[in-house]
C-alpha cells in the first residue's frame, strides 16, 4: 500500500429510479476535499514494462513504465478525482 491523495466520491444512491440506467445506481456525490488514502496496489512487471495497478479503484492503470529506458508512457497523476462523466458515476 502507498498514500496517495484522494477526492473521494459517495456511494450510489440506494433508490433506483426508472429510466435508461434502471436496474443501476446513480453516483452523483463527489467531494472537493482532498483526502490521503491508503490504497492496494499490484505490480506486475517482466523484462521490459513495469506496470502498477490499482484494483480498489477499478483496476485501472496508475503508472507504466518502459523499463529499457526508463520512461513513464503512461503519466500518474499525484493525486485521483473521480468524476460523474458516465451516468453510472466513477
């Protein structure tokens, strides 16, 4: 685990409501306050990538580097902030 700072986001709406997101919960709460987390991380690797992954979060990408040289080719942020951009939320 590594700290890392977090906005976080507020569970779904437990009431569903009829419509195109139906049987789904809508997220739509999210916080401007910023917050250090502790979250998992997996570090697959071989010879020539590097990966770190973050599953707590959806197992997305967190950093990639290209270990031949040494190079980031996916850029981490220093910090996460989650976002209603589908209308399921994060």
């Amino acid at each position: 685990m590594r700290p890392i700072n977090a906005f976080p986001y507020s569970d779904p709406d437990p009431i569903t409501e009829p419509g195109i997101t139906y049987p789904y919960f809508r997220s739509d709460g999210h916080s401007n306050r910023l917050l250090l987390a502790d979250l998992k991380m997996i570090e697959p690797e071989n010879g020539y990538k590097r990966l770190v992954v973050k599953p707590e979060i959806g197992g997305k990408i967190w950093e990639a580097y290209e270990k031949s040289k040494d190079y980031p080719f996916v850029f981490m942020t220093k910090a996460f902030k989650f976002r209603d951009i589908a209308l399921r939320g994060p």
